[in-house]
C-alpha cells in the first residue's frame, strides 16, 4: 500500500478530527487557517480540497496499527502533527518569499506577512492543545506529557533545519555532510517524530518504538532526496510545478551541493556565479542543468534516495512485529521512489 493510498484510508476520521481542532470561530484568522489547510477559498466558501496529502499524520496512525495499537485513539496526535507541520509551511512561505504553494496564493500574499506569522503561531498552539486531547481517547497523562516532549522535540529540530536552510543560502562552501545535517532537521525529525509517536501510543516495547523511529527517520530523509529529484526534473504534471523550479529559487539541494563539490573548476565558478545572483534568468537554467549532467547529480541523488531507503528497510526488518505489518511499511518505504514490490 502506498503513501497516497494510506493517506485515503485514514482520511475521513483524520479530516473531522482536524476539522474539530480549528473550530468554526468567526474570527477571520480561522478562516485564513482553514484556507491554508484547503477547505475554503479566500471568501470562506468551501471549496474542493487543495490540502497537502496528509502523509506524516498517515505515517502515524500506520505505526499505531501496525504495533496493534487502535489508531482511531491516536487520532489527535496525528492532528497535531499535520497542523504543526502547516504552521512550518505557513512560516517558510514568508521566509522563502514563496506567493504560492498547491497552485493558490500563500496567506502572507493575501493577508500580509504580520498576519501569516500571527496565522502560523495559531496553528503551532492549535498543534499543542489538539495533542492534549489524547486524554479524551483513553491515553493516561504520562503517556501524553511523553508525546507531547517528542513533538516540541521534533518542533525544535525543525527550526534548526529551517535556520541551516536559511544560513546555506549566501554560502558556496556546503559539503553533502552539511546538507544532510540540514534536511535530517528539516525534513526527517518530523517524520521520525509521526512514526515513532504512532509506535508509542500503540506499544509500550522501546525496542519497537526506537526501530520504527529510525525507520522513520530514514524514510523522511529519502523523501527529501526525492522531492529534490522532482523539484529540477520532475514533470509539471506530476508534481503541480514547473520544471526546475529549485534552480530558479536559487535552491540548494543535493544535486547543486554534488555539483559544487564534484564539478571541474571552471564548471563550480560557472555555477557560484549563477547562483550568486538575486535571480536565475530562464536562459541560464539550462546551463545550470548541463552542469548537473556532468557530475551525474541525478543518478547520485537517486542513489542516494535508493540507500536511504535501503537502510529505512533495515531498521523495520529489526522491529517485532508481525510479517504482514512489515510488509505494509515496507511497502509504503517503497512506494516513495515509485517503485512497486
């Protein structure tokens, strides 16, 4: 089973928990939120949903189930993990500068960047408080004080992500290393956190809970690979974006920080100074590209996604649980890189 297709089968419940968790206040700020999560369009009507595909709340509820735990009472720890992740978007599209995101305009380009970084506040405490209502779902305080110290833990780590991000944008000197460092922030702490709660409040064996962690953690790291694979060659129909859209926002990531370390001097300069600049002009993307081509960037970065996954399966075969649930997870590791098992 697929990322996209687990997504639909937790859908209905995860939507009305989350659906719950904003409320139906008349203040605009949650109509901004439930804009953002695409349920309404800038009016406040509701629309057909433009939301994101739910796969770190999916993760979650997988990781429950899959350790025997019953994952309608993980139920609000998914929530509040899909709205703190939200929150993050809601910043890093003021951060990035980014008027769009899923082919609509980006709060902050509505309603102005105060009011995007009041918006993404909201949600983080909504994150929070939707989380606390594991009590509710028959979890006892201690199990949701420990549940609540690994999503602020992964919180934290998200924003050193998003300041190494930051920090590597007027910088030429990024090794792989380094950038590794940066998206196992960013990126993997989340999806590390989604899997290893989802074991949590379905198991009380750390063995199990520590495997699928790493599991986890492996798996946002190859998720990240790829979504750099797809932000230069992927194709717009695929992914609801223009080619090359990372070269254009002068991104980077894993293929540009090979090229950087691996291209011949000349080449690097070329490509220093291209990224150097406030803009990348269209006529010089395909020279950025023939760059990347003659370091292999993509079939290095496929490698790379390949040996991430590779280990995120190693870390699952390590857990107890029962073969068909492996199987499942395995599956959903897979499926990542479109592959078929």
């Amino acid at each position: 089973m697929g990322l996209e297709n687990l997504s639909a089968r937790y859908q209905p419940d995860l939507n009305t928990v989350l659906i719950s968790t904003v409320g139906n206040t008349s203040l605009p700020m949650y109509a901004m939120i439930r804009y953002h999560m695409g349920w309404v369009d800038a009016s406040g009507e509701p629309r057909a949903a433009k939301g994101g595909k739910l796969l770190r709340p999916a993760l979650c509820l997988a990781a429950c189930e899959s350790v025997g735990g019953n994952w309608r009472s993980a139920l609000p720890a998914a929530a509040a993990i899909e709205i703190l992740h939200n929150f993050t978007l809601v910043h890093d599209d003021i951060e990035d500068g980014d008027r769009e995101r899923r082919g609509i305009p980006t709060i902050w380009a509505l309603w102005g960047e105060a009011q995007g970084i009041n918006t993404g506040d909201a949600m983080h405490a909504l994150a929070r408080l939707a989380l606390l209502k594991l009590e509710e779902t028959g979890y006892p305080p201690q199990k949701v004080i420990r549940a609540a110290r690994m999503l602020d833990e992964a919180c934290l780590r998200l924003c050193e992500g998003q300041y190494l991000d930051i920090a590597y944008e007027s910088r030429t000197d990024i090794e792989v290393p380094d950038y590794l460092t940066m998206i196992e922030r960013k990126t993997a702490a989340l999806f590390a956190c989604s899997v290893e709660m989802g074991a949590f409040l379905g198991t009380d064996d750390e063995a199990t809970i520590e495997a699928l962690g790493r599991f986890g953690r492996n798996l946002g790291l190859a998720f990240q690979v790829q979504d750099d694979i797809l932000g230069i060659w992927g194709h717009p129909e695929t992914t609801g974006k223009s080619s090359a859209t990372d070269i254009r926002k002068r991104k980077k990531t894993l293929p540009i920080v090979h090229a950087l370390r691996n291209a011949s001097a000349d080449l690097r300069n070329d490509l220093i100074r291209l990224y150097s600049g406030h803009t990348i002009a269209e006529d010089d993307i395909p020279r950025i590209l023939a760059i990347l081509k003659s370091v292999d960037a993509h079939r290095n970065a496929i490698e790379t996604a390949e040996r991430y996954i590779q280990q995120a399966l190693s870390e699952l075969a390590k857990a107890p649980l029962d073969p068909s649930a492996k199987d499942r997870l395995a599956s959903l590791a897979e499926s990542l890189l479109g592959r078929d098992r």
